[in-house]
C-alpha cells in the first residue's frame, strides 16, 4: 500500500514533463474536435429522456391495468353475489315446483314387445301421457293414473328428461330416491343402466351431477357406494373379498341410526369420485357381484335389490339446504307371482324375500302418501336403510316397468296396483277441479321459471368466465373463483364446525385429507355427523377426538378407497351362491368383456368369465388383493377405513405398497454374488438355534447314537465323530460362537448340536487329556501357540523340580559327608 504512492511521488516529476509537453497539443482544433466527439455521445441524453419518458408511460399503463383488474375485481364479486342470489331463487323455485308435483312421483314405462310375444298383446293397452288404460275385459278398460307415462317407444332420453329435476335437487342438498319397480323382465335395468349406446338414468345422472358441479361455483365431495340387499341381508358389493371368502362369507352389514335421524350403514364403502369415468369403473366391479340368476322369466333376473348411493358435500354452499344429501338409484328386485315363475329352492325364498321387502316399500311409500301418523320403516332392510331419504322432506321417483305382452297381465295388474298404491291417487281425485287447475297453471309457472332463472344462472357464469380471462390476460394466470375454494374455507362463518366432536380418528383423517384434491377434503359422513349449525372455533378442531361411543369401524360409512381399475372378484364366480351378471350398460368398450352371470352350481348354469386382454392386464396388476387370504383384507379394509377418505390413486398405490411388503416379508431377498449356503455360513447362528433345550438335544444325541454318558463312550465317540466328520477334539472344546468363526470348519458339521449339549467344559477337557486320542492336529495358530506354550510350560516345571531335588540331594550328601574332599563337590556341581 505504502509502495505505490512513494513511486508515485518518484514519477511526479516525469508525469508534470510529459503533461507540459501535452499542454502544446491543447490546440483549438483539438478541442474542438473534442467537442465533436462528445456531441457524437449525446445521444446518451436523449435516451435519457424517452427512459424517463417510458416510464412515465409506464407507469401510466400500471396504473391503467390496475384500475382494469379493480374494475373486473368488482364486476366479478357483484356478479357472484348475484349469481348466488339467482341460484337460490332458482333452488326454491325448483323445490316448489317438485313439491307441487309431489314428492313422491310415479312414472310408468311400458317396455317393447320381444320378438317371440304373441301379436295379440298388441292392443292390451292403451295410453296417453299421464294415463294407462288396461284391457281387464273385452269391452272393458282400466284406467291408471301416473304423472308421466312412457311408451314403448320412448327414449332413454325421454325417461332421464324427467328424471334430471330430481336427481338436480340433490345438489341443492335434498335427499333423493330413485326406484326401478316392475315385475322380472320388464326392463328395470335397462331404465336404470341401459346400453352402450343408449345410457340410462344411473350414467346420464351421475353425468349430470358431475356437469352441475362443475358448473356451480360450489365445491362438491362425492362418494360412491353400491349395495345389495340380498335375501334380507346387506351386501357391499364393493368391499373387497377373495377367493376363500366367498359371497356366503360377505357379513351382512347392519344399519345405524343417528339422533338426528339420519342412517349409515355400518362398514359400508364409499369411494370418493372425481369423475364419470370413475364411477363407471366402480359400478363395473360393483355389478359383477350382484346376485342374479337365470330364471323362467329373465335369464339374468336380478335377485336382490341393488342399491346405489351417491353422497354429496357441498362444503361452501349456504344455499344448500343440508351439507351433505344422498342420492339413492335403486334397480329392484323383480317382483314376481311365485305360483307362475314356479320357483322352487332357493329361488323359491329369492322371490319371497324380494316381494316381502316390496311390499314394505309399498307400505312406507303409503304411509307417507296418506300422511300416517305411522311409517312403518321397520318392516324390510330397504326401508330401514332408505329411511333418511323416503320422507316429506325427501324427493321421490318411481319408475314403474310393465310388459306389454298378455301373458303377463297377473303381473302388471299387480304392478299397476301396486303404482296406484304409492301414488295416492286416492288423494288427488278428492281435490276439487278448481285447486288442480290452479295447480296445472302454477305448474307451468314455476316451470318456466326454473328455465329462466337457469338460463341466468348460465348467462352470469358466462360472463364471469368471460371477466376471469381478461383479468388473466391483463395480470397472468389467477385462481379462479372456482378454484379458490380451499378447505380454508372451513375457517370461514359458513364452516366453523368442530370436526373433531365426533369424528373418529379425526387425526388420521386430517392427514389423509391434507393430501386430497382441494374440494374433497372433508369426509362425507363428517360434514353430515359434524352438522354445521354445531359452530365453534377453529382451534378446536385440533383437539383430539372424542372417542365415538360405537366401535371404531362402524356407524357411519366412511370413504374410503378401492382400487378402481381392479376387478379381482370375478373369483367370486365359482363360489355357490356367487352370481356375478355383466353390467348391460357398458359404459366403456371393455366392459362388454367382462363377467357373465355365474349363479348357484347346483341350480344354475356358470358362465365363463372371459376377460379382454386389456382387463387381464388390469387384474394382473392387482390379483393380490383377490389372493390375499380374509385376514388380510379384512387388515386392509381396516387400514383403509383408519384412513378415512383417501384419493384412489393413493389408495391403489397403498395396496399396491401393501401388497409388495407383503411379498418381502415372505421372501429370501437375492443377494448378488451370494449362494445362499453362504449367506447360512456367514451368519451367525440366532438365539434359537443356539437355545437348543436340552430334550431336543437328548433326542438328537440319541438319534445320531452320541448319547454322551461315559467318558470312554464319549471318546470313543469323538473319535468316531472325527473319522466320519473330520473335527478334532479340540474344536469340540470350542465355544459354539468359535464354531461358527471358521467357515470351513462349519461346513463339515453336521451334528455340532449334540456333542456341545450337556457337558461342561472343563471335565470335558480332562477327559480328552487322559484319552489316548492322537494329538489334535490344529490348523488354528492361535490354538498352536497356546499348546505350545502349555507343552513349554511343562517342561520347565520338570526341570525346575528335578533341579531343586538335585540340590536338595547335594546339600544332604555334603551335610553328611562332610569330610568329603573339596575336589569331590567340585566334581558334583559340575
Ligand atoms: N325400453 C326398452 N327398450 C329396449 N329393450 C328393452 C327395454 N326394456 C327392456 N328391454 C329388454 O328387455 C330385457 C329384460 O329387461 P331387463 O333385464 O332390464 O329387465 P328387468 O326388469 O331388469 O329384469 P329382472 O328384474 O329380472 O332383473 C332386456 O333384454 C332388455 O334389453
């Protein structure tokens, strides 16, 4: 640092020279030339200038651009209170118009002739669009009432057209029963599922569930679950089984009841759906397990009734009128006169239980027509879990099938009675003419109206979308208002509710919640236990749960995962009572592919299952899941269920996980360049090799002839041991750990268990010791040395002794012989 300034200071006189003989140079054209230059690098300045320019443009265009989102912020918060003013308008407006049709609705469809039907049936019936006229009698005709009748010729489209309404209403939070009624072969599955191309109301409904949510700005958690009730018992036909529990197995869920009337059947699965395509995927496995038999009437006649819910949550919707509704599509059993169908067996109870539970259905439906003060809930499984939603604050469909054909009038005009009966038809005709004509107009009204409001509804949507593109394009990609729906929402007034009140295993299920899709995050059966009137603050959703009264699995069903690309119960096939029927619908090409029915061996023919190539893959991927013994799954579905709600990736992935640490804890991992005689050699031998008991040993001894009981046995034992095993004695002495020290050494044992068993150490030493058994020839060094040093060891004392008595001898012979000559002693020492 010092250095440079003094050889400045030295080349200051050289510096003021040169700068001297620079100063001649300072000419005016130099200077002007200077400023020649300089005024070339002026346009520094105005650059300047347009800079600052710019940024006043561009701060101008902020504050432009700012105003705009302010401007789209407030068209977007106006026209959202707007479209939730509209859409609860258009709920109530809705609901009225349901309610003035009547909770509880009949639909009557007439199925079109097959081909072998007699041409005479042809004029059985005549119909307009809420009438069926039934020839009783040649000149005679009955006339049944519904409130919408379809004929042969009517569509699916034309069926799900009035049946969209209602399944809507279960979005607005109203619990919703669909009913396919109607005598075996009358086309109740074909209503509920239809063709691959001609889908009917279970596909078009859930279609429409999925359209509607998406489209309103209300997050929505589905969960999916399908049962049977099958000869009075329920059956989750999406509960995992295998090959050795077989559908006799499947325990019969039970049905619980909270206090606010609300039912849960125990156990039951219910997956969380994102999409249609998952729910077809369910409803393929699920219809796989459904009881169906081929009967007189119907060579896949289903024999129970299959029930499917759909449990929606909405978890921000105010305008709802409940946070969680069902709703219920339900195909039937066929109803069917047993004197005709001649069942016998097995069918015999099949059909009895199927009309017994009809029947029931048929007296609650009526009770609540009638308004008794009486429902008889209690009467049949189906009613006892349909009891939530069959109900004055519930709506209800009922979609009445008839054959066409003569042969089965009996049956029709049982099942035409049957509609009257829920339809309560006696109560409508006691309304004066003026009421219904007042009713028809208000009808039409509210009809109208709903369109309306709907159409705004969609107008407003419009425009909001419209609004969240500029506001993307004027500030880049913003959540939407759709997307801005978190479970942080639970913080705001609407769902301040404490989970964990009685949320069982409220901690597994936060966590399993933390890892889901943003609007599926609560479960179900929470929101509906939790009930959001219940409001307090957040922090005590983290208090621990309290522990639910009932056992942990049970009381309401919970989400929870299947693998969806599964189908590993086509086992089921071969089980007795196992039927298993291809579901019609077939809402993906491979479907058609799938199960055939497979029914009771003795009684029914078992069709092949035939898979595509593109299924078998599928099944091969998850086939452990269907091998894995009961325990198992039933481990797994506990698991699953401690989960709480899962995604079904997760879900399928967890199994996938299960199923390989399942596999390792059963197999020898392959250790490269490791044979397996290594890996035994080279590890040491466990506590229970080792702690062999001493009859264990007893007996070995005895069956290898070394019972070790007299020492001269013994050695001569050994000795026989060595020749035949090639160890010495003194490995023997060793302690079992040494035995195993030595690889090679090991390799030659074969019976090391009973020579060490029983006998100490020590006495065995002495026995070798005084045995006339060749010296050991030892290849250890270690036992070398230690021989030798002991051989040493004795030779010295020998000497020692023989030296001291030596002396002793000397001193007594010189005491003695103390006259002796000094030569003689000299001659002795040395
Ligand atoms: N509207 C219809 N259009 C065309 N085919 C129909 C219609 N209704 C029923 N079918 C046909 O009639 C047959 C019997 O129908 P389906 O199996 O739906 O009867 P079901 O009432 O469900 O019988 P079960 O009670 O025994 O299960 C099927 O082959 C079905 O395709």
């Amino acid at each position: 640092m010092d250095v440079q300034p003094a050889r400045t200071m030295r080349n200051l006189p050289d510096t003021l020279s040169s700068l001297m003989g620079f100063n001649k140079h300072l000419t005016p054209s130099w200077i002007e030339s200077v400023s020649h230059i300089i005024d070339g690098l002026s346009p520094t300045k105005p650059q300047m200038k347009v800079m600052v320019e710019k940024d006043e443009n561009i701060s101008d265009d902020n504050t432009e651009s700012e105003a705009k989102v302010q401007k789209i912020q407030d068209e977007l918060v106006s026209l959202n209170a707007q479209l939730k003013q509209i859409t609860l308008q258009r709920r109530e407006a809705l609901n009225n118009y349901l309610d003035l049709k009547g909770n509880i609705r009949v639909f009557c469809r007439i199925r079109p002739f097959h081909h072998e039907e007699s041409y005479s049936s042809r004029n059985l019936f005549t119909l307009d669009e809420s009438n069926v006229f039934l020839k009783v009698a040649e000149t005679k005709r009955k006339q049944y009432k519904f409130d919408k009748v379809f004929d042969q010729f009517s569509t699916q489209g034309d069926v799900f057209s009035e049946v969209e309404p209602v399944i809507k209403s279960a979005l607005d939070g109203y619990n919703v029963c669909i009913f396919a009624y109607g005598q075996t072969g009358s086309g109740k599955t074909y209503t509920m599922e239809g063709k691959p191309t001609n889908l009917g109301v279970i596909p078009r409904g859930i279609q429409t569930l999925f359209n509607q949510a998406s489209e309103c700005n209300n997050r929505f958690l589905f969960t999916f679950s399908m049962l049977e009730i099958y000869m009075g018992n329920i059956r989750d036909l999406l509960a995992p089984r295998s090959k050795t529990n077989g559908i006799k197995n499947v325990p019969s869920l039970s049905i619980k009841s909270d206090p606010d009337g609300g039912i849960e059947i125990e156990d039951l699965v219910a997956v969380t759906v994102n999409s249609f395509q998952e729910v077809k995927r369910l409803y393929e496995m699920g219809t796989r397990l459904r009881s169906t038999a081929s009967t007189m009437a119907n060579s896949t006649s289903s024999r129970s009734h299959c029930l499917i819910r759909i449990s929606l949550t909405s978890l921000n919707a105010t305008e709802r009128r409940k946070a969680t509704s069902k709703l219920w599509m339900i195909d039937l059993g066929g109803s069917e006169r047993l004197v005709k169908t001649k069942a016998t067996g097995k069918r015999l109870k099949e059909g009895k239980a199927i009309n017994l539970s009809l029947s029931a259905l048929g007296d609650v439906i009526d009770a609540l027509q009638t308004k008794k003060p009486h429902v008889p809930y209690r009467n049949s499984k189906l009613t006892q879990v349909l009891r939530d939603s069959l109900g004055c604050e519930s709506k209800t469909l009922m979609l009445v099938h008839i054959s066409p054909d003569e042969g089965d009038l009996c049956e029709t005009i049982c099942t035409l009675g049957f509609a009257t009966r829920v339809r309560s038809i006696r109560l409508e005709s006691e309304e004066p003419p003026e009421m219904k004509a007042r009713k028809e107009t208000l009808l039409i009204d509210l009809g109208q109206k709903v369109n309306d409001l709907e159409h705004e509804c969609e107008d407003i949507r419009r425009k909001i979308k419209n609004l969240e593109e500029s506001m993307e394009h004027l500030t880049g990609p913003q959540p939407t208002i759709y997307s801005n729906f978190d479970m942080s929402h639970l913080s705001s007034e609407e769902l301040k509710t404490d989970v964990s009140s009685n949320v069982r295993n409220s901690k597994n299920r936060r966590e399993a919640s933390s890892r889901l899709p943003r609007f599926m995050k609560p479960t179900a059966s929470s929101q509906h236990r939790i009930g959001l009137n219940n409001r307090t603050p957040i922090i005590n959703r983290l208090k621990p749960p309290v522990p639910p009264r009932r056992r942990p699995s049970s009381v309401y069903a919970e989400s929870v995962m299947v693998p969806v690309n599964a189908a590993p119960w086509q086992s089921e096939c071969s089980s007795e009572c196992s039927m298993s029927l291809t579901s019609d619908m077939n809402w993906t090409p491979s479907i058609r592919d799938g199960t055939e029915c497979s029914q009771d061996a003795s009684e029914y023919e078992i069709k092949q299952v035939i898979f595509s190539e593109h299924e078998k893959s599928s099944h091969d991927q998850v086939t452990c899941y269907t091998d894995y013994p009961l325990a198992e799954s039933r481990d797994i579905q506990i698991k699953i269920e401690e989960k709480g709600i899962v995604d079904i990736d997760n879900w399928l992935h967890q199994q996938i996980v299960e199923k390989t640490s399942t596999f390792r804890s059963k197999m020898v991992l392959d250790i490269p360049g490791v044979t397996e005689a290594e890996i035994h050699v080279s590890s040491i031998p466990s506590p229970t090799t080792m702690a062999c008991t001493k009859e264990d040993s007893q007996v070995k001894d005895e069956v290898m002839g070394l019972t070790l009981q007299s020492s001269t046995d013994y050695v001569e034992d050994i000795k026989q041991s060595k020749t035949d095993n090639q160890f010495t004695a003194k490995e023997l002495c060793t302690p079992p750990f040494k035995e195993f020290s030595s690889n090679n050494e090991v390799k030659g044992h074969k019976n090391e268990h009973p020579v060490y068993h029983g006998r100490p150490r020590r006495s065995l030493q002495e026995e070798l010791e005084n045995c006339t058994l060749e010296k050991p020839n030892m290849d250890s060094k270690s036992h070398r040395s230690h021989d030798d040093k002991h051989k040493t060891g004795k030779f010295t004392k020998f000497f020692q002794a023989l030296q001291t008595a030596w002396i002793g001898a000397l001193l007594a012979l010189g005491t003695v012989s103390i006259g002796l000559e000094h030569g003689f002693f000299q001659s002795l020492t040395l």
